[in-house]
C-alpha cells in the first residue's frame, strides 16, 4: 500500500547515496552530504551507471530510493514542449536541475520518461546560470524550473528555489515558474515575494489527490499554502491543470473551488489577488503513455480510453471540452478571461 506520512519528507528518506567522483569535492555536494549523515555512499563514473540501468524494478525503487548526486555537463535549458502552457511567453524553456519527485503522482509523465524512480540532483547550478545568462543576453526568458521534478517539495532539503530566486532578483528579464504540489508554508518565510517569480501550485479536488497524487499533501493544505503567500505578496498561480476525470467531476472540481472561495474570504482576500490561472485536461505522449501503463496496470488514470490525437493522448475531444469550458466558465466568474490560461500549442 501507497504510505501517506504528514512527516514523511521531514527525515532523509533515502537508503544510499551515489555520487559521481567528478563532483565530491563540489561545495554544494559537501553541503548536501551533511544533510545525510549515515546513509552509505558510493562513489561512480556517471550518474547514467545507476539512472539507466536495465531492468530496473521502479515499485521496488519507490519503496527504496537512492539520492545521485551529479553534475549535469550540456543540456542546462531545454525548449518547452507544446504540450506545455506557455503563458504567452516567447521564449519559453525549461530546465532539469532535478531529476524524479519525492512525490507519486500515477499519472506522472516522468514514469514514462525515466528509467528510474531513483532522485538525480545536479550540483552544479552555476552553470545552470550560466547558461541562462548567456540566454538573456540574446532575449528575455521565460523559465519553468520544476518540471521534472517539485523543488519546492525538495526546498528543506536542497534550498534550490531560494538559490533561482537570488538569481532571478539579479535578472529582471527572467521570469521563472515554481511548479508545485507542495505545502510548505515556511518557504513564505525563506525569501522575499520578486515580481518574477511565480509560485504555481497545481491543484486537484481531495477525491483525485486521494486516489492518484500519493504523497502529496490534501486539497485543503495547498490551497490554504497558496492563499498564504499571496497574502504575503508572492506571485501565485491556481493551476487546474491537469484536470483529471471522475464520475461526478462538476461536483468534486466545484468543491475545490469553493475550498479557495472560502479561504481568500477568511483572509479577506479575493481572486484578483491570485496571478493567473491556467486550465487544461490530462494529456500525454503516447510514447510516455505506453510505459506508463505499463508501470501503474491498475491505476484508473492511466488505463482511462484515452484518444490518440497525433500522437498525444487525451480525453475524447467532447469530454475535454466539456470540462475545460466548464472550468473556464467557473472561474470566469471569480477572476478577470485575461488571467485564464487554457490552450497549449499544438
Ligand atoms: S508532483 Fe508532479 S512531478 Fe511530482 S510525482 Fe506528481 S506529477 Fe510527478
């Protein structure tokens, strides 16, 4: 069974830490080993040696995960896919210095993607700047960092959103996007609300987080987590994104809604406090999609009749409509149409 522990990210989870030998002596390798006193440690070439194994068992991996510490050597930026939301930015990436989550979404698109369950962190986020300020000098940047992976679930223990976040107050023509289902308020407290970064905390009713977001924190927790760095100034954007289907979907999803009505009105806050919103049903490669099912066989989400379209699948065109222009309409009424984020390119 599938644990949900409030404390479980609180203490070192990991059985053993590999550690490629070209970064040992990396000070942020140094100030991570600290963190982890007693957990065995081996040394290896790459961190590919155990990330792309054969045959890797991935349940067995959730159960018993091993940290990698590495340095990534090319690819710090990456093009955003057109499955992904772009917010109308133009120069739209995304970068990787984290790769898997401590949480166990079953519809999570980095179980099709990675060989492995086991959490890869790269150490060397200097160069990641690096890369991104050689990137401005060309054209301001629009930059998802928590893609593949959720930093700010990850904050307690790797510090890397305050790290973008000191970066990002020296870049004005960064913006950078913090996805996440987390609801650790105390990061509120870590770093000073910038204007460029957005915190943008996807959101599903209890019913979806219970039956396939193990791990996460409730509906209420994060709602409440967004509402509160809003009232202390931050940047935050309500991703219903992806929504995801249930039998009585209308009432679920309107439940969440109110949740949110509920706790601006106690914090005598409304919606045009929050940053944006976006929209969207679950949709994946159908590549991603085939490992997927493969990993979770009895999952409803993954096994859901899911249509093919060009290569991507999603809902049957009229149920995705349907429920996207029902959200559309629900929050139309609660926040300004040009905060409302709905289509990704195709
Ligand atoms: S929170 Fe996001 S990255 Fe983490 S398991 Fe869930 S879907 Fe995947």
């Amino acid at each position: 069974m599938r644990s949900l522990k409030p404390d479980y990210f609180d203490a070192p989870v990991f059985s053993h830490i590999y550690i490629e030998k070209e970064i040992l002596s990396h000070p942020r390798t140094r100030q991570l080993l600290e963190r982890f006193p007693g957990i065995p440690r081996i040394e290896i070439d790459h961190y590919k040696d155990v990330f792309c194994r054969q045959k890797q068992d991935y349940g067995l991996q959730q159960r018993s995960r091993k940290l990698i510490l590495a340095g990534r050597r090319e690819h710090f930026l990456y093009e955003g896919a057109p499955v992904c939301q772009d917010f109308g930015n133009r120069h739209f990436y995304y970068s990787s210095c984290v790769m898997n989550c401590i949480y166990d979404c079953e519809y999570c698109y980095l179980k099709g993607m990675y060989p492995s369950g086991h959490l890869v962190v790269f150490v060397n986020l200097e160069d990641y700047f690096r890369a991104v300020a050689q990137k401005l000098r060309e054209h301001p940047v629009y930059l998802c960092v928590s893609y593949d992976s959720d930093l700010a679930a990850l904050e307690k223990l790797l510090g890397t959103c305050e790290l973008w976040t000191e970066f990002a107050a020296k870049h004005p023509d960064l913006t950078i996007e913090i996805r996440t289902k987390s609801a650790n308020g105390a990061m509120w407290d870590r770093q000073e609300p910038l204007p460029n970064i957005v915190y943008a905390f996807t959101l599903s009713p209890q019913r979806i987080v219970e039956q396939s977001e193990h791990r996460t924190p409730s509906a209420q927790a994060r709602v409440s987590c967004a509402v509160e760095g809003m009232a202390k100034g931050f940047p935050v954007r309500l991703c219903f994104d992806p929504m995801l289907y249930c039998a009585d979907w209308q009432q679920e999803y309107g439940s969440l809604l109110q949740q949110i009505d509920r706790e601006l009105e106690e914090r005598q806050m409304t919606w045009e406090q929050v940053r944006d919103v976006s929209v969207g049903t679950f949709r994946i490669s159908k590549e991603y999609m085939r490992i997927l099912r493969a990993k979770e066989p009895d999952s409803l989400v993954t096994q859901f009749p899911y249509e093919n379209v060009d290569g991507v699948y999603q809902y049957p065109p009229k149920l995705k409509q349907q429920m996207e222009q029902w959200m559309i309409e629900e929050l139309s009424g609660r926040i300004s149409k040009e905060c409302i984020y709905h289509e990704y390119r195709t």
